[in-house]
C-alpha cells in the first residue's frame, strides 16, 4: 500500500489541514475517486503489463476492494516503467498516472478530514509503550487505510467507518511494541480478544478456565494458552526481593565496571591495525610526533609545546604533523577512531 504524504502550497495545506467534510461532501469525494480509479483503469486496459496484473488470480489478502486498489497501482506503474521502453504507450501511461495522481489526492483529502479521529484516539490509547505522536502517526495511517477501503453506498458515514482503522491500527502498533516478540497480527487480534472475554466473565461474576475463553473467541485451548502466555515477560526493573531497599533484576545482571568484551576486542583489533600501519605509511618525524604526544613507548603523554621543544618546531607545526599523521592512518589503513584507542587525550598546551 502507497502512503506517500505530498506536499502543496501553504494556504491550500492550511485549509486541508482543517477541513472537515459533510456526509455528502464525504460520498461525493469517495465517488470522484472511484472515477478516477475507473480512468485509470481504462487508460491501461489492453496493455500486456498491466493486463498481466490486473488478470492476476488474486490471493486471499487481495479479494477486498483495498487489494484491487493496490493492483491498479501495481499495473499503473508497469505502464508507466513499460513506456518508457516503447514510445507508443507514453500517452497512455500519462493518462494512467494522470488519474491515479487525481485519485491519490482525493483519497488523502478524505483521509486528512479525520485527522481529529486520530489525534482524539491518540489521547485516549497513549501510555508507557507509545506517546500521543507516535500514535497520532499511526492514526493517519489508518486513516489513509480506511480512505482505500470506504465505500459511498453503504449509507455509514467515512468518520464513523474510520474511527475503527484508526483504533484498529493504534492498538495493533502497541501491542508489537510492548512485546519482546513481535506477533501476526491475526494472533495480536485473538489475544486482544481473549483479553475482553476475560473481562466479560468478570464483569458477570461466572467462573471460567481457558477452554471458555477459547469457545468465546473461536479457537482451540491450545492456542488460547499460547496466546495468553505471549504477556507474561519480566521487566528489568522489576524488584526481586521485598527488603527495604529492593533492587531491580537489572543489578544482578550487569557491571557497569567491567569492560565489554566487544569493546575490548575491537579495540585490540584496531590497535594491531595501527600498528602494523604505523611504520608503512607514516615518515620518521611523524612517528616521534605520535609516540611522544601519546606515549606510545612510556605511557607518558606530552603536550604540543614540550614535543616542539624536543624537535625543535613550534607548537604548531606540531599539532600540523600530528594531524597529517592522524589523517593519513585513518585514510590508508581504514582505522575508524584513533583517539578513541588510546587512554585519554593529550594537552593541548
């Protein structure tokens, strides 16, 4: 599905950005769409490119009317990609995209007047997993969802028919994101499912097991308790023991102190790296500028000023040296972060 956000001048995003539609301005909307759909359609009938799409058996996720929609995109663009091989279908490929664009704009127009759907949902659903903004994104997207899918004809209005899309799509994005595992979404909408007939059976008072809540929701007892074990993870921050100064898991099982053993191997790595670099592409005064500024062979840094003195040079044309060094190991040998090998920085004075 194509959720390209298109730009437009600032008075005409203004007024977008706050328009909402009537019930027929709604209908009538859905209507130019569905004729420019057809256009579209029309300008690529008989192509072999597209035809090949269009003819396409298509799989169970296909047969809605979104899926039809995203196969006229599909044959639009082979057209288009068609033309321009063949000069003959550049006209019809305009007129394909032509109407498609027409389409595309009339389906955000729709989608963007319920843009106080999402951003009202976002307020309600907002908590630890995900802020108000992230919401509010995955609100737009399903709006633009529920602009593919809607329907003039069916007598419902398009904010109440995409109040459920935006929900639908927020509460799915939370439930990936509060989860160690990302799950199917068919499985997210079971589990969710489960969940609410457990609050049903307690709201009644009536005792119930797992195999009830798999007759409620219509699948079997071992899915169900698969499903419902999918929630059960332990935070790092969760105490572990009840004394009076309780600790997070997180305490037991780190070290701030420790060196990371991936740290230190890389750093042994690039320091072998150095070294071997260090005498092929270095000059002799650049090598002394390198060992004494960072002590390569006593530990001991210096300073620009006493390395000067040393070689007698000013302070810098040291500091020039240094950095030729520095540049040329980093350039022919691919070393990543030379300072970063050593111990600590070197004065500068």
């Amino acid at each position: 599905m194509s959720l390209r956000i298109r730009s437009s001048s600032a008075s005409d995003g203004a007024r977008r950005r706050s328009e909402r539609l009537t019930a027929e301005e709604e209908k009538a909307i859905a209507r130019e769409i569905r004729k420019a759909e057809q256009a579209a359609r029309e300008a690529v009938a008989g192509i072999d490119a597209a035809e090949n799409i269009l003819r396409r058996r298509p799989d169970r996720a296909e047969r809605t009317r979104a899926g039809a929609v995203d196969r006229l995109e599909e044959a639009v663009r082979a057209v288009g990609r068609a033309a321009r091989k063949e000069e003959g279908l550049k006209l019809m490929a305009r007129r394909a995209q032509g109407a498609w664009q027409q389409a595309e704009e009339l389906r955000w127009r729709l989608a963007m007047s319920g843009r106080r759907i999402a951003h009202g949902e976002a307020r309600k659903l907002a908590g630890p997993f995900m802020d108000e903004e992230d919401l509010v994104q995955e609100g737009y997207i399903g709006l633009l969802r529920a602009a593919k899918r809607f329907d003039p004809d069916r007598g419902i209005r398009f904010s109440t028919y995409a109040r459920w899309w935006v929900r639908a799509q927020m509460t799915r994005a939370i439930d990936h994101t509060g989860r160690p595992v990302r799950l199917p979404g068919c499985a997210v909408e079971q589990t969710r499912n489960l969940r609410k007939a457990m609050k049903r059976f307690e709201a009644a008072g009536i005792e119930y097991n797992i195999a009830d809540l798999a007759d409620e929701v219509g699948i079997d007892k071992e899915r169900a308790e698969l499903l419902l074990s999918q929630g059960n993870t332990i935070s790092l921050e969760q105490p572990v023991d009840d004394g009076p100064r309780p600790r997070p898991l997180e305490r037991f099982l780190s070290d701030d102190d420790a060196v990371s053993p991936d740290d230190e191997s890389i750093q042994q790595q690039e320091l072998s790296r150095m070294s071997k670099a260090f005498h092929g592409v270095l000059s002799e005064r650049q090598r002394f500028v390198l060992t004494r500024r960072y002590g390569l062979e006593d530990g001991e840094f210096r300073t620009l000023s006493e390395v000067g003195k040393e070689m007698g040079l000013s302070r810098e044309r040291v500091r020039q040296i240094e950095r030729e060094a520095l540049i040329r190991l980093r350039d022919q040998s691919g070393i990543r972060d030379l300072r970063g090998l050593v111990l600590g920085e070197p004065g500068e004075a």
